[in-house]
C-alpha cells in the first residue's frame, strides 16, 4: 500500500512524454524548413544629384533655301530627299525657255556641247536635302522658285521649354545630360536661352548644344536633365531595395544580420536617380547588406537563404 501513489506517478510519466516529444519535433521541422532565397547589396558612400527632366527635341537652326534663278525648264536632278551634299555639290541643271525652243526646233540637242541655255545650280553649303521641292526633270519654274532647302546637319541643337519657376537654374555654358529613347546619354551644354515666355505655358525657350559628333534625326524626342542640387557623402542604396507603403508615406529596407536573419529597418528616403536611392537611418550603416530582390512581403525578422 505504500507504493501505490509511486505507481500512479509512473504511468503519467508515459502520457506526458510523447506529447513534449511532439512539440520537440515540430521546432524542429519549423526551424528546418525551406528557407525565402534572397538577393542582396551593400550600402554604399558616395554622391548623388537631384534632377529635373524636361522633354526636348532635337533641331537644327540653319536651313538653306535653294532656288532657281531663272525661269525655266529643269532639266536634270542629281539629288534625292535625305542626300547627304557638301558645298558646291552640283544639285539641278536648269534649261533657258531659249535654249529648250532651240532643242525642239533641232537646232540644239541632248547630246549638244553647247551648255549656253543651261544653268547649273549648286549646293550652298554642306547638309542634307531636309525638302526637295523638285524632284523630276521637265517642271518649268519661274524664278525664285525653291526647289529645294538644304538643313546644316552641323548646326544640331536640343531645344526644350523650361517653366520659368527654374529659370535661376538655367545659364549659359551649364552642363546637362539628354538622354535619347535608345537609352544613350550625351553631354550637353546650354547655348542661348530666349528671353521670351510663353504666354499659355509660362515656358522659355532653351537651346542645348551636344557635344558629340553623333548625328541625329531632326524632331527626334529626348529628355534633358539639369542638375537642381547635389549631397555628397550619403548613404546610397539600389532603388529595388527600398520598400514602402500605399500611400509612399513610409520607407524601409529589409537589413541582413547574421548572415540570414531578414529585419525591417525603417528609413527616411532623400534624392533618388534612375538607379539609386539616398537614405537616412540610425540603424543602418555603409557595408550593411540589405536585401535587393526577394523582400516584398517578407515579415520582420524572418530567417531567409542568401543568394551570393
């Protein structure tokens, strides 16, 4: 009889155990199970600007009007739309009423060495054929017809309407950047800023010099980016590192510690660029790896696999 409370303890002893067992084996499945695979990058130190960019397109200032200075026949083109001519480039031979009276009578013909009824116009000055007016033989024209017009491909410009709330940013001799649709940026520099508004957009006319011999299509669109301000020395992340709400009221990053540990570290996001973001927080620092691909969604400190 003094043994029978030992004997009742024993058997609660078994029942017990299985279920610590249990419990045992499930923290071990959840800490075991397949881990979120996640890319990242460092922060890093350096420089970054604020932009403004506005729509440009390309133009070309200078265009020539090539005209007849006789009336007459023309007698041949030597020339096509989008030629590409140079100075004193023979471009139309034009017939005297004369002369082409003379060829229908017999007394003159095509194969004539007498190049008296025949006027000769050149090309005014290096360029492209931009309009061809006349582009077969056998039109009369009277004089000062325009046959064609020859647009100074070396007189290539950006122009673009900047509002006038960033005139104090716009100066002769600034540096800018366009960037073409193919994604290729090219230096510019400002060349002549009207001083005339528009009177429905309050926008000035801004004229950007390229320096680059790089040829490109008239009316082509571009973006010109002028520099507004720059910070120096800042915390820089890559933009798919930074997460945020709804509204874009509230900014984090999902920091790595210990090598595989993913917590949620609240930032002040400053300028940002095509590529990168500036950030400010006490709990990150240059060198912390926080996470580029892989963080939409993720809880705070979530145990993840990093992909080097």
């Amino acid at each position: 009889m003094k043994s029978f409370p030992g004997l009742l303890i024993f058997p609660l002893v078994l029942i017990f155990m299985p279920s610590c067992n249990s419990g045992h084996k499930e923290t071990e499945q959840e800490t075991s199970g397949p881990k979120i695979t996640v890319q990242t990058a460092s922060v890093t130190e350096g420089d970054i600007n604020a932009v403004i960019s506005l729509n440009g397109r390309v133009v070309y200032l200078k265009k020539n009007a090539v005209i007849s200075s006789i009336p007459g026949y023309v007698k041949k083109v030597y020339v096509q739309y989008g030629d590409l001519v140079n100075k004193n480039q023979l471009l139309f031979d034009i017939q005297t009423k004369e002369n082409k009276a003379m060829e229908k009578s017999g007394l003159v013909t095509q194969f004539s060495s007498d190049k008296s009824g025949i006027i000769s116009v050149f090309a005014p000055s290096d360029g492209i054929i931009g309009e061809l007016n006349i582009n077969a033989p056998g039109v009369y024209v009277v004089e000062g017809t325009q046959l064609c017009s020859i647009t100074e491909n070396q007189d290539m410009m950006v122009q673009v309407n900047v509002p006038f709330e960033y005139n104090q940013l716009i100066r002769i001799g600034q540096d800018c950047k366009i960037v073409l649709p193919d994604n290729t940026i090219l230096d510019g520099t400002i060349s002549k800023v009207i001083p005339l508004v528009n009177e429905a957009s309050q926008t000035q006319n801004v004229l950007i010099g390229i320096r680059d011999n790089r040829h490109l299509p008239e009316n082509l669109n571009v973006i010109v980016q002028f520099v507004r301000s720059s910070h120096s020395k800042v915390m820089l992340i890559p933009k798919e590192a930074l997460l945020t709400n709804e509204v874009q009221q509230d900014f984090w990053v999902m920091k790595i510690i210990r090598d595989s540990i993913a917590v949620k570290i609240h930032v002040k996001k400053g300028f940002e660029n095509d590529n990168r973001v500036e950030v400010f927080s006490p709990n990150l620092s240059v060198n912390d790896e926080v996470i580029t691909e892989g963080a939409y969604g993720l809880p705070d400190s979530t145990i993840v696999k990093v992909l080097r």
